[in-house]
C-alpha cells in the first residue's frame, strides 16, 4: 500500500466501524426514525466532521488552549445541525443525534493518520492510531445523543454542557499523546469511549423507550 493510498483507504477505516455501530445500536428503536433521515444526518455528520476538522487544523497551533476549545467547536457544529425546528421537541432527535455523531466522528480516523504522518510501513503506529479514532467515534456518537436528546427534552444547553465536559478527557488524552508522543496513550481513548458510549446508549437514549411504554400505560388505565 503507497503513502498516498493510505489516507484514502482510512476514510474506510472510520466510516465502515461507525456504520456498524449504528446498525447495532438502533436496533430496537424501530419507528423511532426514518430511514432517509438517518442516511442524510450520517452524511451530514460526515460533512460537518469535515469542516471542523479543517478549521481545527488552522488553529492547531494554539497549544494547550485546544483542549477546551475544540470540544466546544465540535459540540456546537452538531447542535446547530440537530437544533433545526424540525427536530425540536421530537424524542427521534435523539437517533439522529447519534447517527450525526456518528458520521462526525468517523472523519477523524483519516485526520488522525495524516497529521501523524502515518507511512505504509508503521502498522503498530496505525493499529494505535485506528484504536483512538475508533474511542473518537464512540464519543462522537455518545455526545451526539446527549445533544439530541435534550433538544427533545427542552434543555439543550444543559445536556450541549454535559457533552462538552465529557468531550474534555478525549482531548487531553490526545493532548498528552502529542506532547510526550507516547502513542500507547491511544489506548485510552477507546476505554473512555466505551465507558461513556456504553452509559450514554444504555442511560440516555433508552429514555426514550421508556417515555413510550410510559405513555402507553397511562392510557391503558383511562
């Protein structure tokens, strides 16, 4: 594989992961969504991810300072494309938040690879890279369900809070990795990921089940 088809072949690398794990983790929440909608908020995420990622890499050189700011970017890229009026109120903006956090997150498996020059050659340096950006994806998506979600609730600063707080350790870990240039901390990308995908998906977006059954309940005993 030539240098140059190594950046194109990473763009497989983030978005064949990110598809399964949404394949996975809607299932269950049929007729909560509409097929076109997930397709269009993916490719979306897919798109925003993108221009975020040029802009943060014009502001790359703003040291420590990024640990904070490029969540808070990042956060608000997904919030001003799940808060359109459409979406508002609706508990299946809670999918989309996750389908669009999805798509966003798979961008930066490639970005990873490029800004650490990765070369045909460095396959334990790639295996490392392809493990962080997955843990990336995993957050992306995560935070792309607390946005939804409280956008459907009504309190979307609240949650675009939570999803900026638990954006912050990725970008240390990423910080420290860079700094000290231990690529052993990739590692830990994916365990916090994990961890918050698996409370996020599990927590949050199951809420939204539960609002259903509930309401069907109270009807019933009308």
């Amino acid at each position: 594989m030539s240098d140059i088809a190594l950046p194109q072949a990473s763009l497989f690398l983030g978005i064949i992961p990110a598809l399964i794990l949404l394949y996975i983790s809607i299932k269950g929440y049929e007729g909560y969504y509409k097929d076109k909608l997930i397709f269009l908020t993916f490719i979306g995420g897919i798109i925003a991810g993108a221009i975020t990622v040029v802009i943060e890499t014009f502001s790359s050189g703003i040291g420590i300072l990024f640990i904070l700011l490029f969540p808070i970017i990042e956060q608000l890229f997904k919030t001003m494309i799940l808060n359109f009026g459409r979406f508002q109120g609706k508990k299946e903006t809670t999918v989309y938040g996750l389908t669009l956090g999805l798509g966003f997150g798979s961008i930066f498996t490639p970005f990873s690879m490029v800004t650490a020059n990765i070369q045909a050659g460095d396959f334990f340096v790639l295996i490392l890279i392809v493990i962080g950006s997955f843990g990336i994806i995993l957050l992306q998506g995560a935070t792309g369900v607390i946005i939804g979600y409280g956008i459907y609730d009504g309190k979307l600063l609240k949650y675009l809070l939570y999803a900026i707080i638990l954006h912050l350790p990725i970008t240390s870990i990423i910080f420290l990795t860079q700094y000290f240039n231990i690529a052993y901390l990739q590692i830990g990308l994916i365990i916090y990921g994990l961890i918050i995908y698996w409370y996020i998906t599990t927590k949050i977006m199951s809420k939204i089940l539960s609002h259903k059954r509930q309401r069907k309940s109270n009807f019933s005993t009308k």
